[in-house]
C-alpha cells in the first residue's frame, strides 16, 4: 500500500476527528440500530404474550411472576461487575499508551482479555445449568429472546477478545518496532477497540435490567 | 508501511491484487459495476420465464420444461431479492458511488480501502449463496423477496440460504456505509465545502446514512428468524398454527405481525435507497446537457436531507391491511403523505433546470429525460397506496407491482444507464456508439412501458400478484388477461433491446471512439475537470485539486467557455466582466 489517506492519524481540523474516530461512532450508531431492533422485538413479543415468563419456578410446580425467579441474579450481577471492570482496565491500557509505558499497556490489556473470558465461562455456566434444567431457546418466547440477545452479545464479547488479544500480541509490532506515527496510530486503535469494548459493556448493561430483573 | 510515494508513481502488482483484492476504488467500483450487471441480466431472465408462464401457463419451455408451481414461486422470490439486493443497490451504491464519489469530491481513495474491497467481497459471497440456495434440496426460497412468516418460517432449506446470503450483504452494505459517511466528512479537498458538492454526492451522502441506520433491524429480523428455522423458537409463530402436516409442533405466542415491522423498517428506506442516488446521477447529467445551474440546488439538497428523515417512519404504510389498528393507520399514511413533498420537490426543480437551457440530446441526456416523467408516473400512482382506504382494494395486486416496478425500472434502471453513458468515457478513454445508444434508449422505455402499464389495468381489475396462472382461476379477471401476452412479448422485447447495449458495451472498450479531451463533456466537476482519462491508479489525481466554486458553473457570463470548473482559479478579469455585466442588468 502506497498511498497515504489523509487524516489516518492526525485529526481533520474543521472536523475535529480522524478517519477512524468517525467510522467506528458511525459502527457503533449502526449496531445501536441493530440492538434496538432486538430491544423493539422483546418489547413487542412481550406484550403480545400471555404470561412472561410463563415458567414454571424449578421444583416448586408454581408458577414464575418475575423473570429473576427463574435466571441467575447473583451471576448476572457478577458478569456486570466483570464487564465493568473490564472496560475500566481497557480505558487504562489506552492511557498507559498515552504515557508511554508500554509494559504497564501490556498488563492492562491482558487483564481486560482475561476479564472478557470469565465473563464468557460464567455465561457458559449459566447456559448449562439452563439446559440441565431442559430450558431451550426453544421452551418459549421468554427463553427464546434471553437466549438469542445474551447470545448475540456473547458473540460481540468474543469478537471484543479477538480484536484485543490481537493488540496485545502480534499487532503490538506497530508500537514496538514503528515510528512514531506508526505509535501515535497504534495508540489511536486502542482507544478504537476500546470505544467498541465500552459499546459491548453498554449493551450488557441494558439487556441485565431488561432481561433479568423486569 | 511504507512512505508515502507520489501518486503518479504505478506500482507493478500482481493480476489478483491488481483485479480481484484491489483497495483502488475505481477497481472496486468497476468489479461492483459488472457483478451488478451480470445479476440484474440474471433477474430480469427469472422474471422471463415466469412471463413465459403467465402468458402461456402450462406450455414447455424449451431445455427447462413446464414451470411448477414451486418454481414459479422459487423465481418470484428470487427475482426480487437479486434486483433489489444484488442489481440495483450495488450498481447505484456499490458502483456509481464508488467510482465516482471520490473522485467528485478531490479525495486519493476512499476513507477505508481495505474495508471497501471487504465490502465487495461480502457482496460477491452473498450473491454466490443467493445462486448457491437454487441447488439445495428443494430449491430457493419461496416466500416472496419479503420473507412473511409463518410461510417462511416452515419453508424449505432455501429460505436458510436466503437468511444467510442476506446477513453477508447486510454486512457488505454496513462497511460500504461507514466508509462512503466518512469519506465524504473527511476526505474534501480544499475548498470542498458540503454546498459546493455536486448533487450526486450529496444524494450517495444520504443514501449511505439510510443503509447504515435501516438495515441492522432487518440483520436482527434475519437472526431471529434464523433462530425460528435452527433452534425451533417462535419469535414470529402463533400458538395453534396448523400446516398441511398437522398441528406445528413449537411453543406459539409468537407474532408474524413482528416480523412485517422489522422488515419494513428497512425496506421502505430501501426505497430510497433505490431512488437517490439514481436523481443524483440525473441531476449531474441534467445541469451538464442544459448548460446551467440545477435550479434551486439548495432546495435540492434540504429536501434530500428531509426525505432521508421522512423514510423512517413511513414504514406501516405496506402493513395497512394486517389490521394494526385505525390509529396507527392514520398516523402513517400522514407521515407518507407529507414524504411524497420533498421527492416532488426533487422532480420539480429537475424539470424546471430543463427550462431555457441549451439542451445537448446526447444519450445519458436522453436517459435522464426518460427518468423525469417515468419517475413521476411512478410516484403519482403510488400516492393511492399511501391512504389506506384506496391501498386496502389495492393491495397485493398487480396494481402494486405496476406502481413499484415504474418507479424502479424506467425510474432507476433509466437513470444507472444514464450514468453508464455519462461516465463510461471517463472509465475507459472511449466513446459509445450513438446509434446503439438511441436504439437501447428508445426501444427499452417503449417495452418497459407496455409491460408496467397494463399491470396497473389488472391490478384495479382485482388481480393478486402471485397467481401461478396469472389470473385464469378467477372469473372475474377474465376481462384483463389478454393482456398477459402483450406484456410478456414487450418482456422479451426489452431483452431483445439490451442487445445492442451489451454490443455497444463491449465492442466499444475495443473500438469505441477515442476520447480526445480529459473533460469529454466539458463539465464543471472534478472527475472531468481535474483528472486525467482514465484517472490515476491507487491517488487519482495528478496535483490535488483546490475547489473555489459551487459545482454547477455553466454558461457564467463572461467567462471564455460555457462552462466554469470547480478547480479552476477564475482569472479576475472575467469575473469583473461578469460583475459589470450583471449591473448593466
């Protein structure tokens, strides 16, 4: 690649953004799109329906009134605590970036790829200890959009894992070895992954309230 | 990465990175250009054979057979989806949009040139399971380009394929949106201001943001739908729903009504996204063969932005008939009504940018003119479907199709073969033949004409559009099915005036007249005015271009030619001519 692109690292100055600022807000507008659109179905699903959850509370034979009665809190809340947590040590390695401490860069983003994996085995318990109760996606409407939204977003926190365990391995070259454009770019990538990290966070912290609690 | 070379500098790549992984913009456009072309041929060749069927049901076509019933409903399904998703929208985004936007607003390439050529090749890889979705058991999908559930959630395997080729071209457009929004906020040149771009540019500007903000409701109808077909769920089931098999076995509750949301969500700014950048091509090929200014470009461009805001919430106005409910009926055929000002305010100030210009009836200009009153048909015959009384009669009959297809065959297809003759010169430093052109011009929107008009005759005449027979079973249709052959002849006979187009195509990359100037229609614009033919690989444009005027400067008084670029520094003796003149006035 040859050719330069204006404004890849620099800021425009009657914008006041570079390139890639500007695409990942206008990502993240799309995916707000996206999980509206899920939001606007479970709204729509659940007035239609004519009881919510419409499970039976395990061993007991009554009937559930409370979505809480039949998924996990307390787990929930802990992956809440986990996501934030991770998005507080993400804003860390960018600003450790930003001081030029790269050792210290390399442990916050190691914590946060750690943080983001305990979230998925404690979403993975969680789902197992549903379907040894033989609760499937497909028991009814109730299971069915827990199931695919906090799926969905499963899948944004592995995608979030792939994008920064790439930047805390083989594309920390470009800081390592690089100019410095190349670390004034590298830098400006973290603070990209980190705006979608924090989107991911977001999302999660309106489908617990939705989904768990209401 | 490397440092920066000059642009003019060609790099030697090899013929894979060179044609197929290109980031050049220009590559990626052409790549869209003919991918589009090649589904559009193949769409439009479904709907021949089932205008075979509907003018002759039951007689052998020949090497295919007789069409059954599930065929019928195969091609039907299929012909919309590919002219939507896989013809149109690349040509006019994909194509137009590429080659063109960033070269009309003075940027090297795109924002993103990477996530482009990934934005291409999620498209082709939607497409190949589109195609792909024809040879699984049981064959395409069969549930309309809409996709109704309940019918598509117990379809066959195709309807999976149908899932997944979309989720590939929903990604596709995502990138292509992100990266058009940003490139246009970014990469101006100097002096590009956002009202002195051209027209077109402005029309791709707010098409890109409909794509981005419309389509991820249908990614997530898509993925619950999905969910429906693989994981047994019943987002969009009723309880007690019963097939030819028996009672469905599932949980119900769920809602079809759902799913109508979600997908017209997208869809009715899908309209739009049919219908901009095609005026936006007009527009370009208007205010360079009247030789002026587009009248009330302003005007234009406020409206533009009105109309992208409008298509959000005019989408109930397909769902009239699902019994919603009167409230909400009313509240969307307002909003419909009050949507249909801006587009006429569109189409006004391009007819009067015709009055006392000095027309040059070249073939683009021809297109562009056969846009206007096509477009307008289209429109005008829309406005019963927007007000639910006369829309509950009308509904899901031919009149229907008549409506959409003028408004997006010799609306659109019009106006992207406009743009192909407009800008052809530039993309290849040869001319096409005039002759071939009038004869494409002439014999398509006479052919278009006589197949979509007799559509509206049957529509109001009560025919349902998905009638395997075209309307034999029904008595009461028997007074307008004759028309069924005449419309299949004109179907033919328009594929029979794509030849000379495809001829002309082809024969003049070889033996097209070479162009003699870089501006080959002298416009105003930088594409014409600041690049050589064909621009320049990987930068485009020799010196970066400085932009001192509005985009449409044609016939300024005083000035030496009739026409004024953006990039061209006016010597001040002309523009004091100018000044005097004006006040002698």
């Amino acid at each position: 690649m040859s050719l330069q692109i204006p404004y890849e690292v620099t800021p425009r100055l009657d914008t006041g953004v570079n390139n890639a600022k500007l695409g990942i807000w206008l990502f993240l507008a799309s995916e707000i799109m996206l999980f509206g659109g899920l939001f606007a179905a479970y709204v729509f699903l659940r007035m239609g329906a004519d009881a919510w959850p419409g499970l039976e509370i395990y061993g007991t034979g009554e009937m559930a009134t409370r979505a809480d009665q039949i998924l996990n809190v307390p787990l929930a809340t802990l992956n809440t605590m986990i996501l934030i947590a991770s998005s507080m040590t993400m804003v860390m390695a960018w600003a450790s970036l930003k001081m030029d401490n790269f050792s210290r860069y390399k442990l916050y983003m190691g914590i946060t790829i750690l943080l983001a994996l305990g979230f998925l085995v404690v979403k993975a318990i969680e789902y197992g200890d549903k379907f040894d109760h033989h609760l499937y996606p497909a028991t009814n409407n109730f299971l069915g959009v827990y199931f695919v939204l906090t799926g969905l977003h499963a899948i944004h926190v592995t995608g979030g894992i792939i994008v920064n365990a790439w930047f805390w391995g083989p594309g920390t070259k470009m800081w390592t070895q690089g100019t410095a454009r190349d670390k004034a770019h590298f830098a400006n990538r973290i603070e990209i992954a980190g705006l979608y990290w924090h989107f991911v966070d977001l999302v999660w912290i309106f489908l617990f309230p939705t989904i768990y609690l209401i | 990465m490397a440092e920066p070379h000059s642009s003019s500098h060609e790099h030697k790549q090899g013929f894979w990175r060179t044609y197929w992984f290109s980031t050049d913009h220009k590559v990626i456009g052409i790549q869209y250009g003919i991918t589009a072309l090649l589904f559009l041929l193949f769409g439009f060749g479904l709907m021949l054979l089932m205008r075979w069927q509907l003018a002759s049901p039951g007689v052998e076509i020949p090497l295919l057979g007789a069409l059954t019933p599930e065929m019928y409903n195969q091609f039907g399904a299929m012909h919309g989806t590919i002219m939507v998703f896989l013809g149109i929208v690349p040509l006019a985004v994909g194509a137009f949009g590429n080659y063109v936007v960033p070269l009309q607003i003075g940027a090297p390439d795109m924002a993103f040139p990477r996530l482009n050529m990934a934005s291409y090749h999620f498209f082709f890889w939607g497409g190949v399971v589109m195609l792909a979705s024809f040879f699984v058991p049981e064959g395409a999908a069969k549930a309309g380009w809409t996709s109704y559930p309940p019918l598509a959630d117990i379809e066959t395997m195709g309807q999976t394929m149908w899932l997944w080729g979309m989720v590939l071209l929903i990604t596709s457009s995502l990138l292509g949106a992100v990266n058009f929004i940003t490139t246009i906020i970014q990469l101006r040149a100097d002096g590009m201001t956002f009202f002195r771009m051209p027209f077109f540019v402005w029309a791709q500007f707010i098409t890109a943001f409909l794509l981005l903000l419309a389509f991820p409701p249908l990614e997530a109808a898509g993925f619950l739908q999905l969910a429906d077909r693989l994981l047994d769920t019943s987002f969009f089931l009723p309880s007690g729903l019963v097939t030819t098999d028996g009672p469905l076995e599932v949980a119900g509750g769920g809602s079809p009504l759902l799913w109508q949301h979600l997908f017209w969500f997208l869809a009715h700014p899908e309209v739009y996204v049919l219908i901009l950048p095609a005026m936006g091509i007009v527009a370009e090929v208007l205010a360079n063969n009247t030789r002026k200014p587009l009248w009330g470009y302003r005007l234009m461009v406020y409206s533009l932005i009105f109309l992208g805001f409008m298509s959000f919430i005019v989408w109930a106005h397909h769902m009239f008939i699902t019994g919603m409910g009167t409230a909400i009926s009313a509240f969307f055929q307002v909003t419909t009504m009050i949507i249909s000002i801006p587009s006429v305010v569109i189409l006004s100030a391009l007819f009067i940018t015709l009055w006392g210009g000095s027309i040059r009836f070249t073939v683009p200009m021809l297109f562009a003119l056969g846009f206007l009153p096509m477009f307008g048909f289209g429109g005008l015959t829309g406005l019963p479907l927007g007000l639910a009384p006369t829309d509950i009669p009308l509904h899901d009959t031919y009149y229907v199709i008549g409506h959409f297809h003028y408004v997006v065959a010799p609306g659109t297809i019009l106006a992207m073969f406009a743009g192909i003759y407009y800008w052809y010169p530039k993309i290849t430093g040869r001319e096409l033949n005039n002759t071939l052109g009038h004869i494409h011009f002439w014999g398509s929107i006479v052919s278009m004409n006589v197949i979509f008009f007799p559509m509206l005759i049957q529509g109001m005449a009560g025919v349902s559009r998905r009638l395997f027979d075209g309307g034999h079973t029904y008595s009461f249709s028997e007074g307008v099915m004759h028309y069924n052959v005449l419309m299949s002849v004109a179907a033919f006979a328009l594929l029979a005036f794509q030849i000379p187009f495809l001829i002309n195509f082809f024969m003049s990359l070889k033996r097209g007249r070479k162009t003699t100037r870089d501006n080959h229609w002298a416009a105003t614009t930088l594409e014409w005015s600041a690049t050589p033919t064909p621009p320049v690989p990987h930068g485009n444009f020799e010196t970066v271009p400085t932009v001192y005027r509005g985009p449409y400067e044609y016939s300024v008084p005083g000035h030496a030619t009739d026409f004024l670029s953006q990039d061209e520094a006016s010597p001040p003796a002309a523009e004091a001519v100018a000044a005097e003149e004006l006040v002698e006035a």
